[in-house]
C-alpha cells in the first residue's frame, strides 16, 4: 500500500461490493490518532460510495492489546466481509511498546491465517506521537484510508474465490 494518501488507488479501479460489509475494532488508548484513522476509513468508504449506516460497524476496545479479542469476535460472527483492526502504540522508554506491537501483528495474522474473512492491521507503531498524527491524516497520509482500500480489495479476493 502506498504512504501517501493521493497514491490511493483511484476509485475507478477500486472493486464495488454489493452488500459490503466491514467491522472496525478501534483501540480506544491514543484516541487522538486512532480516532483520525476510522474517520479515514469511513472518509474512503462514502468517498467510493458506500452507504456508511449500513456498511461501517463500529466497536470500541480499550487499547491495541484487545483488539484481536475484538476483531476474533467479529470474523466469528459471519456478518461481516473484512474486520479492520485500529490502534496505535507510540515507543515509550520500556519494552512494553515491543509486547503490544508483537501481540497485535501475530494476533492479526494468527486471525488471517484462521478465520473465513480478513482482518486488515491498521496500527501505528510510532516513536512518538507526531509520528503518529503524520500517518492519521496528517502531513504523510491517512493510513485508515488504505485500511479502507484493503478490506474492499480482500473482501472483493474473497468473494472471488
């Protein structure tokens, strides 16, 4: 995926799904920046179209720790075509920032290589928190934007299939 958010694929060639349907698990810890990457993601969705009240299902968790508890439930449900995982963690001065990006991407991909639907990682592992707000719509992109993009586009490859 690109880091710059007008090297977002261009709507025409992004895949339109009838009856699309994505669950976002959202780390409330950093609200700030994960805040700005779901309005990315719902920005991308009504940008290409999508009705957002019957597309974009929301569900809050605590921190970027729980949302593969968060985003397990979700893909078990079957109700949806892609679970978009969103959090941040920003480098502190203790190891803990390496345990939580750890359990978050094998937590992720433990998920991808398990359930019926995908689940797209949109954390942000940053070393301080402008860094973060670059990515979160700021002066570099939008990563929720992408996040977007790659559930259509997983959704679209699982549909096919």
């Amino acid at each position: 995926m690109s880091t710059e958010l007008h090297n977002s694929a261009p709507a025409s060639s992004m895949p339109h799904l009838i009856d699309f349907k994505v669950g976002v698990v959202v780390a409330q810890w950093n609200l700030r920046v994960t805040g700005a990457l779901l309005n990315g993601v719902e920005s991308r969705l009504e940008q290409l179209g999508y009705d957002i009240k019957q597309t974009l299902h929301v569900y809050p968790v605590p921190g970027t720790v729980e949302l593969t508890y968060g985003a397990a439930q979700l893909a078990r449900t079957g109700k949806f075509d892609a679970v978009i995982m969103i959090g941040c963690v920003i480098r502190g001065g203790t190891p803990h920032f390496d345990y939580v990006c750890d359990n978050a991407t094998q937590g992720c991909a433990y998920l991808n290589a398990t359930q019926q639907v995908p689940v797209i990682f949109c954390v942000l592992t940053t070393d301080n928190e402008q860094q973060a707000l670059d990515r979160a719509g700021g002066a570099l992109c939008n990563k929720g934007t992408e996040a977007a993009d790659a559930a259509i586009q997983m959704a679209a490859f699982a549909r096919s299939l």
